[in-house]
C-alpha cells in the first residue's frame, strides 16, 4: 500500500521546510576530504544520508547493547522513509559522526532516540516529496522502495534526489513536522527479524572482544588485591623472562603489562611480584545495613508529599505498622568481561569500546589525559550484554593509558576477576517504610526513608584507571537516578517519600539495569502487600482501589494480568497447606517513574520449607509501552528482564572483606541457570496511536516483590531482604 | 617459539606458541582469527569459549594447547555453517530469534549440537540439564530452549 501525498501536505506539514537541499547541499565527498559531518540534534544531517545507490545511512548516538534496538531503529526509520530494511546501514555511537542523543539507559532509546530519528525521516521524506513534486510536475505522489511515482508512470528515487548531498533541513522540537499517520505503518509494530542474529550465531559479527587493529599490542592490569592500596615495590625480574613481554607500564598506582600476545600479557601480569600496602576500607559485610543507616546524610531529597503525614500517623485510633526492606549489592554479570582498544596517533585518541556513552567517554578520557576533546575520538563496538554502567568505560581507560606509554595500540581484555570485582556496582538499599491505617483497613499515611547514595554532579562514574593514576577523573560517581520510583503510584491521603542521600557507599555505585526504581519498587510493593493483607482484601483489588480512577491504562494492565493468570480473588496468605512444598502467587504493578510504561506482573512460586528453597515456576506479565515497534523484538526484551530479575531476587549479592570484593567469578556470585528459570507469559497491550515509552527496564521493577508476595501467600512468611537464599528463607520461618 | 599443527573446521593449520600452557581459546581466536569460541570466564564456568573436540562439547578456555593435537578434530561455530548455510541448529536460533546479545550463544549452541548428536528427540527437562553450566545473562533461556527442541525435531 502507497500513501497519497500532496505537496501542499508536505509543506504545511513542517514549517522548517524552507531551504531546497537540492541547490543547498553540499557533495558528502567534500565531508570525506575534511568538512566535519553534522552533529547537531537540529540538522536533518546529524541522523540521516542517503547516497547514490540509494542506501541510507542512519546515524545513532544511541547503541545497541545487546537488546536488538538497532533493528527497531532501523524498522522506525524504514517505515517513515517507505524504504526497505535492507537499504538501511546504521551507524552508531561514534563520537565523530553520530549526534551525542544521551547515554543509552533509562530505556529511553526508542522513547527519544528513536522518535528524534523518525523526526529526521519524516522531514526528509518531506523535502523528498517537494522536490519530486517540482521535478515530476504533480501533488499527487505515492512512495514505494524509495520511489517517488506520479501516476504509474514518471518516478524519481530519493538517490536521484539527494543522492550523496546533504539535506541541509533545520530540525525544531518546538515545530515538529508530521509524521506520517500510525495507520499507514507496515514495518513499525511487525516482529521484524534482528539484523544481527544471523551474524551472531555463526561467529561473523564483531564485538568488541573481536575487534583488531594493525600493530596492536595486548595489555593487562595488575590490579591491586584491596581497595585503596599503594605500590611499595615493583619487581620485572621474572616478567623479563617471558618472551613476547614488551613493557611495564606504570603510572602512579597504575600498573600494566603490554605484550605481542594475550597470553604473554596475562602471564606477565601474573609473573609481575607487586608488593603493596594494606588497605582497609570496607565495612564489615555482616553489618552492612547498620554501617548504611550511620554513613553521613549530604542531603535530603523529598520526592512527593501530600497532606500531611505526621498528623495521619499519629492520629488516635490509627493503627501503625513499620517495616525494613534491603537489597544486597548487586554486579551487572555481562557474561563476557570489558574490552577496549586504544590508539595514539599525531598527539589523538581513538578508543574504540562498548560504552553506552561514546560522547561522555569522550570527555572522560580527555579530562583524565589532560587532552582537548577534540583530540579524542571514541566508537562504539557492541559488546556482551551490557545493562547498565559497567567496566566498559574503565576498559577503555586501562587502555588509552597503556597505548600512551607504548605508542602501539593497545588491547586490554578485562578478566572474570577484573569485571566481578571492579566493575562499579549497583548500591546497596536500605527502607524504612511506615503506614497507618483506620478501623475498616483503609489507608490513611505512609511515610518512607530509602538510604541510598548520593549523586555527584557530573553524570558520570570514576574511572578506574584515572584513580589509579591519580589522574583527575569523577570524584563522586553517578549512581543513576536511583531516586525514582520511591513515590508511588496509589492515591492515599497522605503521602511522604523521601530519599536520604548518603556521603559514601561501600563500593564505586553506578547504575545496574533498572536502577532505583528495582530496589524502591521492591519495598514499596511489599509494603504494600503487608496493608493489604493486614485489611485482610485481596492484593491486586487493593492495588485497584488506591489507583488513580482517572489512570485507565493503569488499571487495564492490572485487570487484564489478573485475567491472564487466573487470578483467584482472595486476601493472602493462602489457607496453611500440609507438605513441606507449598505454593503461592503474588501481584506487583508499576507504572514507570510514575509517567510511562505500565506493567503487571504474577508470580507463582513453590517454596520448599525444610530447605528454604523457593521455586518461582511462572510469571505472567501484561505490558503496556504505548506504540509497539517490534513485539518479538519488546517480548525478547520482557523475558529478559524476568529472568535477570529472579536471579537477582533469589541468590544474587556481591561479598567483599574488609580490603576488596571477593565473589570473583560465577561460583562465588552464582546467576540462574537453566533448570531455575521460569515459564513466561506475556501480553502486549500495543497502543499504536499512543506514543512509544521503553521496555528496556520496567518489568524488571516489579519482579522482587512479585517473588515476595507470592512466597508470603504460600508460606505466610514475609521476606525482606535480598537474595531470598534458602538460608534466608528458612531464618525468616523460625522467627514467625 | 614452537610450531603445532592443528586440525580446526575440517583445515590443517600451523599455529605458534610461546607456552603449550597456552588455552586453545586463545589459539583460536588471536592466531586463527576465529570469533565463534569466546572469552567469558576462563574458568570454565560459563560455556561461552564451547567448541567440539572430536564431536564433544570442551571449555576451550581451560583447554591446553598441549593436550591438542592434528589428530583431535577441532569444530568451531564457524565449522558448523554460515549465514548463508546454517546448521539446523544455527538455523534453529534464528528462527525462534533466540539471542539478546548473544555473547554467550556461541555456548548454547555447540552445547546442544553435540547434545542433539546423540540425543535425537530430548525432553524439555533433558534440555535444560544439558545447557545448566552454560550461563545466559540476557535471560534468552525460553528462547534457547525452543530453538534446540526445534532443531530436534
């Protein structure tokens, strides 16, 4: 099907649409020879070419990290422009010639990224048809496979039009131009196969663990055994016999080794005899949540308040209930380990890695090497699975400050022990949450404190390296914006939520998937389950009645994840049951940061009560994003976000001692395997005429306390603190 | 500096080394140039270095390179198809679109196919105890299991 356009349409469609690219433009050739491409959020160019042959080339600061985005990009941008799939090369976070969009989180790449490349397209598009109107003498156009036909006759394609120029269209968010009309969508909303998947599984796609360049050394960091620690004595005598060895590279507390091989490199770093100074600075682990509650508070944030708290709670005849929530701190656990590459040429940095933000790296790696930004270019090489700020950055810190000192470029392949115990962590999160009630159940206050973090000004975390080095880099690491999600969404009559933002953290913070709003979402749908047993109503029609009545799409997803598990309507715990294995289900809602993506969750667990361990059997999860690009592509993207949340529900949490993080490798920081994890189901609500949010993080909000629900309806037994380990478990029965 | 043959994807090839210590992953993938085996622990903890020695599933990362020799038939990920002519079990994955990242589906596949070479019609239990020490970040676990219940059908 082709969409009739006039050209009247299209220019009123956009006020931007002045400037003829066909006259304005410049030959992308000239760019090659020099001329900067552009960058800027507001030009056509910084997102978009098109070139002789008819292949449009997508320019994205936002990255794919491992989530399939790249083919939904692609799909948005198809669908806009009537082109195929495959005409569309994309390239991504390179800070030379993609727009800086943002760093790719907070599951915003489709929800802004992908709607400033629709922005693009559809203004593209526009221009196209006004020229072909020009050059076929007529309003009435139909657009197939990047031909623009009148009639069935006279046509012209988008490379004849623009082929290797420049648009040279202003971009205005104030002025958006139109789009085209979500009816008209064909590839938008359809499982479009991943362009990557073939590649990947016969071993041609690159990552960034595969990535080479000509005369590229490998190097290794000697990383201290504590925290802290300084170098006292360095000895190379037995590094000086292994052959293939090139250097020691030291830089203050930096220390590595470059070699022809990765191996030789490892084994240099381990032949290296370091002595180092003791160093102590962790609190002791089995008192982790007393040293969270005494760490200094730098600020207070109250993220909503209405009525008034203090009087409800205190107010004769309400009845108080309290309660402590934690949650252990938690790894990203990418399964393969950080990797970058560095090169020094002419006094300039290449750094090739996987961060999630190539144009923030950037100024990191200036600002550490003492070099203009401009001198600095960073390109983005998808890597493992990355959910949040890992080692990546770091990796490619360790990297620049060896291809520095060896003048060769250099590879630095992190270990499993350099990722477990140095990639930064998502915090530990302490809340005290306290809710009064009246006579019939109904709620009349609650009141929450989180402990967490506190955020310093730069979004960005430390690196490494730099710290090593003494070399200046972020003081106060970015935790993410953990306070989300500590406000919640139910209509009470008084509400007071507040974060209190603590001087330190045990170790280096950054955000994890989901961050905050996993931890804060955990405590406040637990609590929350608390009240509603205490009423003695049944959780999910609880939930309902404190929903805003006005928040229809909110109460849909409750509804139909209801109707999707069967739920049986009954207050819990269920009715005590005979055996040791009892079984339970338990609902949790969440609507994003209180103004995007809706979800409900079940879970239905087994908890076995002689030996605390619990089963989590199914999950089933309504979904609400608004627009659905690729469904396949968002379901791949919820059933992820699942089972990574189970596993961090039930056995996951970073041990350290006293000096240094101890759970180095996957025995000693287990993941769930494959006889652990559960069967899902999913309903897609698609809102085509809806705006598109992320899918990227919010069901794993909910999935803790799901888990915990369902394992007080089975055992009667509230869990409040993370991981639920068998021992866990089997503590929290005796002492009820 | 010492020369072995090796015997990788059906070719007889040279490699050389410093230490016969050194694991064949690293053999594979810096000195062949190979990217279906990858670095994910070198413990063999986690599956994603998988290749086939003579037909069986080995952690190539905790392999020495000498306990291989031209005689052992090494098969990589690249060994089994391409894009353009996908094993069934590659063509499995593709189907039911079973990777995220897919960093670690070098494992999940050379795990099953060996799997599947002599377990023609598993259950869905029997599937995941075969793929239980292979470890999957991006929770693609539904996916990998239908796509080898696939390509044992």
């Amino acid at each position: 099907m082709n969409i009739q356009i006039s050209r009247r349409d299209a220019l009123l469609g956009s006020g931007a649409l002045i400037v003829s690219f066909a006259l304005a433009g410049s030959s992308a050739g000239a760019q090659a020879q020099g001329a900067a491409k552009p960058l800027a959020l507001t030009e056509v160019d910084s997102f978009l070419a098109i070139d002789k042959t008819g292949k449009v080339t997508v320019y994205s600061g936002k990255v794919d990290l491992g989530t399939g985005i790249t083919t939904a990009l692609r799909q948005i941008v198809a669908d806009e422009l009537d082109v195929p799939m495959n005409r569309i090369e994309l390239v991504q976070g390179d800070t030379l010639l993609t727009p800086d969009q943002g760093k790719t989180w907070a599951s915003v790449t489709i929800q802004i990224g992908g709607m400033q490349l629709r922005q693009a397209a559809a203004a593209a598009r526009q221009a196209l048809l006004a020229e072909a109107a020009k050059k076929l003498g007529t309003d009435n156009l139909t657009v197939a496979d990047g031909v623009i036909m009148a009639g069935g006759r006279k046509k012209v394609s988008y490379a004849e039009l623009i082929g290797d120029k420049n648009f040279a269209i202003k971009l205005d968010p104030k002025q958006p131009v139109k789009e085209k009309s979500p009816k008209d969508y064909k590839i938008v909303g359809k499982s479009t196969p991943r362009v990557d998947i073939p590649d990947k599984v016969t071993g041609r796609f690159t990552y960034m663990q595969d990535f080479r360049v000509p005369g590229m050394l490998h190097g290794r960091v000697v990383r201290p055994p504590a925290i802290g620690a300084k170098i006292e004595k360095v000895d190379e005598s037995a590094v000086k016999k292994i052959p293939g060895v090139a250097r020691v590279v030291r830089e203050g507390d930096f220390l590595g080794v470059v070699a022809t091989s990765e191996w030789d490199a490892i084994r240099g770093a381990e032949a290296l005899k370091v002595t180092w100074s003791k160093s102590e600075t962790l609190p002791d682990q089995a008192k982790l949540w007393e040293h969270v509650r005494a760490t200094k508070m730098v600020k207070e944030d109250t993220t909503s308040n209405v009525g008034n708290v203090a009087e409800a709670l205190t107010k004769e005849g309400a009845k108080l209930r309290k309660a402590t929530y934690d949650f252990a701190i938690h790894t990203h656990g990418s399964i393969g380990p950080s990797c970058a590459v560095a090169e020094f040429k002419d006094g300039k940095l290449t750094s090739w890695s996987a961060s999630q933000a190539t144009h923030d790296l950037r100024k990191q790696l200036a600002l550490m090497l003492g070099l203009s930004p401009d001198k600095v270019r960073c390109i983005y090489v998808e890597g493992a699975g990355c959910y949040g700020r890992n080692g990546h950055e770091d990796a490619a810190a360790d990297a620049a400050l060896l291809a520095k000192a060896v003048s060769n470029p250099v590879r630095v392949q992190w270990s499993r022990a350099d990722e477990h115990g140095w990639d930064p962590k998502g915090p530990p999160t302490l809340a005290d949450l306290q809710a009064s009630t009246d006579a019939a159940g109904n709620v009349t206050a609650w009141d929450s404190v989180f402990y967490i973090p506190q955020a310093g000004p730069e979004l960005n975390v430390g690196l490494v390296a730099a710290d090593l080095a003494g070399m200046p880099t972020a003081k106060v690491s970015f935790p993410g914006n953990i306070f989300q999600l500590s406000a919640i969404p139910y209509k009470f009559p008084n509400v007071k939520t507040v974060c209190r933002r603590l001087e330190t953290t045990p170790l280096r913070p950054s955000w994890i998937r989901t961050p905050g709003r996993m931890q804060n979402t955990y405590a406040n749908e637990c609590f929350f389950d608390e009240l509603a047993a205490a009423a003695g109503a049944d959780p999910l029609e609880f939930r309902l009645k404190y929903l805003d009545p006005a928040d229809k799409r909110g109460i849909e997803v409750l509804n139909r994840v209801a109707e999707l598990a069967k739920w049986e309507k009954r207050p819990s715990p269920k009715k005590a049951a005979s055996g040791n294995v009892v079984k339970g289900r338990g609902v949790s809602y969440t609507k994003y940061e209180l103004v995007r993506t809706y979800v409900g969750a079940v879970a239905e667990v087994e908890v076995d009560r002689s030996t605390g361990r619990i089963t989590v059997s199914k999950f089933y999860i309504t979904h609400d994003c608004g627009q659905i690009i690729n469904p396949d592509g968002l379901k791949n993207q919820i059933e992820g976000n699942v089972i990574q949340t189970v596993s961090r529900t039930l056995m996951e949490e970073v041990k350290f001692d006293r000096s240094q993080v101890t759970s180095l490798d996957w025995k000693s920081y287990p993941i769930l395997k494959f006889p652990e994890v559960p069967e899902i189901v999913i309903e897609l609500i698609d809102r085509p005429t809806e705006k598109p949010w992320g899918a990227g993080e919010p069901a794993a909000a909910i999935i803790p306390s799901a888990i915990s629900n369902a394992v007080f309806d089975a055992t009667g037994v509230r869990l409040r603190s993370i991981p639920y380990t068998p021992a866990k478990v089997l503590a929290a029965m005796q002492a009820t | 500096m010492a020369i072995r043959s090796l015997t990788v994807n059906g070719k007889r090839v040279p490699v050389t080394y410093n230490d016969p210590q050194t694991p064949l992953l690293y053999v594979l993938r810096n000195d062949l140039g190979l990217r279906g085996p990858r670095f994910g622990c070198g413990l063999g903890q986690c599956g994603a270095c998988t290749v086939h020695i003579d037909g069986v599933a080995v952690r190539s990362c905790i392999t020495p390179l000498s306990t291989v020799d031209v005689n052992k038939k090494i098969v990589t990920l690249e060994g089994l198809g391409t894009p353009e002519k996908p094993h069934r079990v590659q063509k499995a994955f593709i189907d039911e679109q079973a990777a995220q990242c897919g960093y670690c589906i070098n494992g999940m596949i050379m795990e099953s196919a060996a799997f599947l070479a002599k377990n023609k019609k598993p259950t869905e239990a029997a599937i995941k105890d075969a793929l239980a020490n292979n470890l999957c970040r991006c929770g693609t676990h539904a996916r990998i299991v239908r796509a080898v219940k696939r390509a044992s059908a």
